[in-house]
C-alpha cells in the first residue's frame, strides 16, 4: 500500500496455538515491502574504478515452478520461458 492509505496488519491469530501468523499480499511478494530509505548522494567514481564486464555465458536451462497467483501483474513470456 502507499502512503495514501492508513497503515494496515495483514495478519491473524490461530485459535488452536494463539500465535500470530504473518500474511504476505501479492504486492509484498511482487515489489517487496516499502520502507521509506535514507536519501543518498552520489559521487563519480574515478576512471581507474571503472569495471568492464565479464563475458557472459548462456545459461543452461533447468526445471523449475513458477507459481502464479490471481490479478498477478508482471508476467511476461520471457519471465516464465526465457531460461
């Protein structure tokens, strides 16, 4: 949520073991949680401090599951069968 929403705890307490059990929304999940961070400034780096990237080699593809959840957004071919 955003800051023009009041703040909100998605969580509940199981009866049986009265514990609170934390639940993650899809946006926390997609975008993870947003804390307000400190503002940073920035320096150039010097030219002796420039890296060139390694060569890069193609991965193998390898099994895996993805798990898509209703109203997901951010789903793209590529993310799914791009490996």
């Amino acid at each position: 949520m955003d800051e023009t929403f009041e703040k909100v705890d998605f969580s509940y307490t199981d009866k049986a073991t009265s514990t609170k059990k934390e639940v993650q929304t899809l946006e926390i999940i997609e975008y993870g949680a947003k804390e307000k961070a400190p503002e940073t400034t920035f320096e150039a780096a010097p030219e002796s401090a420039i890296v060139t990237k390694p060569e890069v080699r193609e991965a193998e593809p390898e099994a895996s599951q993805k798990i898509i959840r209703d109203n997901q957004t951010g789903v793209s071919y590529e993310k799914l069968f791009g490996r």
